[in-house]
C-alpha cells in the first residue's frame, strides 16, 4: 500500500471547517448564553457607530437582510438593541444599543479573548501573529473591508494587495478591538466602525 496525501487533511477549506466547528463547540461549553458571533457583530457595529438602519447595518457586515431580521428581533427582545424612528427618515427605523447591550457586549468580547486564548493555545506568539496575518490577507484579497490602509510614510510591500480608494479601511474584529483594550490601547476606543457605509465616503 503506498502513502498517499488525504485530499481532505490537504485542504485549507476543510480545515477550516473544522475549526469554525471547534470554535462553537468550544464556545458553546465555556460560555453558555454567551452571544454568538451573528449576535456579536451585530450588536458591536451598532454599539459602536448607531443609530443606524438595518440596512446599513446588513450592508456593513455583508450580512443577510433576512438574517439579520432575526438576529436583530433576538437581540431586542432581550433588551440590548432598540428600534426608534430615524430623525433623519421618519420612514424608517433605527438601531441604538442599550446601556445593557454595552455591558453584554463587553462580556462577549471578553469572553471571546478567553476563548481564542485557549483555542490557540499551542501556537506561540509569534505563530498566533502570521497565523492571523495569513487569514488577513487571504480575506483582503476577496473583501476590501479587511485591506489595510495606504500610509505615506510606510514603503511598499511587493506582496500586499494592491491599495485601492480612500474609503478602503482594515476590519477590527470584536477580538482585536477586545485584546487592543485588554493591551491597555485606549485610542483604538474612539474609532469609528471600521465597516463603514461606502455610499458616505
């Protein structure tokens, strides 16, 4: 029988997979009520540049209208976002999260440090960094959100996506923005929401 490579534990996709299952489950067990990802996104973004309508909410995190329809009802419901007639469109609606979604936000951010804390666990530092580095630019390259901006003052680099207009922006997770606060960094807590809406750019 001669060895031959597994199409299966050869594919980054699937690995992937896997990992995205081992996040949950992993999630699930330690933090039980816990917002999932959806929820924590969605509360982020408009904790962090609300009032907005759900339009730009969806539009801002490439979500699904009637996805988040459902994450959006959840989330108020429990007390954590509100719905309030926009001043500038009485027509529609517009999302503002509560001093108890702060508060619930922060305890999903924290949660998730502790969380990846444990899941990369057997990486060093410095792996956790190109680890992370590595998923950034596969996700720069299909998705500007996550392209970091041009500076004047810093010297190409031959391997990085190419740097497109203005409005391009780097995406900070709930889990960076979390371990940039735990780091003690508190200038990142004065910037908008990285994912902001191109139609104002």
């Amino acid at each position: 029988m001669t060895d031959q490579a597994d199409p299966m534990y050869d594919s980054p996709t699937y690995l992937m997979y896997e990992t995205v299952r081992l996040v949950r489950r992993t999630g699930a067990r330690m933090f039980p009520g816990q917002p999932r990802m959806p929820q924590l996104l969605v509360l982020w973004c408009v904790a962090r540049t609300g009032p907005l309508s759900q339009r730009e909410v969806a539009e801002r995190l490439r979500m699904d209208a009637g996805d988040l329809v459902g994450i959006v009802d959840a989330l108020e419901e429990a007390g954590h976002v509100r719905r309030r007639r926009d001043p500038a469109d009485r027509r529609r609606y517009a999302l503002e999260a509560t001093e108890d979604g702060r508060a619930f936000l922060k305890e999903g951010l924290d949660a998730r440090v502790r969380l990846n804390e444990l899941l990369f666990e057997p990486l060093s530092p410095e792996e956790r960094q190109l680890f992370r580095a590595m998923l950034l630019r596969v996700l720069a390259h299909h998705d500007d959100r996550f392209t970091a901006p041009a500076r004047d003052d810093a010297p190409p680099q031959p391997d990085a996506p190419a740097q497109g207009a203005a409005s391009r922006e780097r995406v900070v997770t709930p889990q960076v923005e979390a371990e940039a606060l735990r780091l003690q960094a508190p200038q990142r807590a004065e910037a908008g929401c990285p994912m902001r809406d191109r139609a104002s750019s």
